[in-house]
C-alpha cells in the first residue's frame, strides 16, 4: 500500500478536490491532504481552520488525513515518507503551472514522482475562488463544496 501526498490550498476545500482525494486514497491506499499557505493568494480561512474543515469532511474516510504543512513540499514528502504526489488537473491551463511545479520538486527530489488525476467532466469548471465570488454574491454554492464547508462559510459570513 502507498501512501499519496495531495497538497494544495483548499480555501476552501471544493467537491473537485472531495473526488481527487477520494480517488488518490482508493488508487494509492491512503492520502494525506496536505494544507498550504499559497504565498499568491490571500486565504479567507487560517490554515487551522481549514485543517478542521477538511478533517470533518473526512471524518469517515480512514484511509485520508489531513495535515498541515509549511515550507518545502519535497521536506514535507520525506516527514510523511511519501514517494507520491498527488495533483489535479481540470482543463489544459492548469497543466503549465502543475508541470512546472512537478519539474521543481523533481529537481529537489528525483525519487518523488507527481501524479495527475483528471478531474470529472462535472468538476472541471469548479474552483475555490469561483466558489468564494459566488458565495460573496449570495449565489448558490450547495453543489460545489460539502455541507460542513458550506455551514463554515455560512457561520464566517454572519460573524462579519
Ligand atoms: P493551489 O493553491 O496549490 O493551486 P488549490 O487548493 O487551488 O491549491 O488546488 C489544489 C489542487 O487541486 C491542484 O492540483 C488543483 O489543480 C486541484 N483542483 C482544484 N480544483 C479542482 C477541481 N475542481 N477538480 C479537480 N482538481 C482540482
């Protein structure tokens, strides 16, 4: 049984990323969901929080865990002894940026090997920025993100 790293953001966690765990978790035998800051984009939830949403996302899945990291994934792979990536694609634009990432971490750590799984036709228009501006608005994001994701957007929005 392998052990499968998918990292990412999650801000927030997307049914998209629901089906790419899932299926690293069934392909591989585990996943570990690994939480990130992404230097680029600023985060409506804490990396804690989100760590705690995706945990009670996954609360039944014993074969996925979440953890959150920061830092240099390949370090991160070596903590976890990881040989695999996990990354999902949704359409060809997302592909130049995750191959260049894959290239990097190559180069830092040629025994670590990036696998893609393509996204269902149904999630590949699905990101966590769109769900955020359609959330802002008061649009209806029921079928894009998991219940408890969406009760903590509900609860962060009436705090404000
Ligand atoms: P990052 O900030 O690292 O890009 P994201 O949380 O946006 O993190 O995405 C994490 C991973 O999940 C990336 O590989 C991304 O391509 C993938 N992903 C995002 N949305 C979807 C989706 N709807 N279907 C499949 N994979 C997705």
């Amino acid at each position: 049984m392998l052990k499968a790293v998918y990292p990412g953001s999650f801000d927030p966690l997307t049914n998209g990323h629901v089906y790419i765990a899932k299926r690293a978790a069934d392909i591989f035998g585990k996943c570990v969901i690994a939480v990130l800051d992404n230097s680029e984009k600023k985060s409506m939830f804490s990396k804690a929080e989100r760590v705690d949403m995706i945990r009670s996302v996954f609360k039944n899945d014993k074969n996925i865990s979440v953890a959150a990291y920061d830092g240099l994934l390949v370090d991160f792979m070596k903590k976890e002894k990881s040989r695999v990536i996990v990354r999902g694609l949704r359409a060809l634009s997302d592909f130049e940026y995750e191959f260049q990432i894959a290239q990097l971490n190559r180069q830092l750590a040629p025994e670590v090997e990036t696998f893609f799984i393509a996204t269902e036709p149904r999630f590949s228009f699905l990101a966590s920025h769109a769900v955020k501006d359609v959330f802002k608005w008061g649009g209806n994001i029921s079928d894009m993100v998991p219940q408890e994701i969406l009760e903590r957007m509900v609860k962060l929005q009436n705090k404000d």
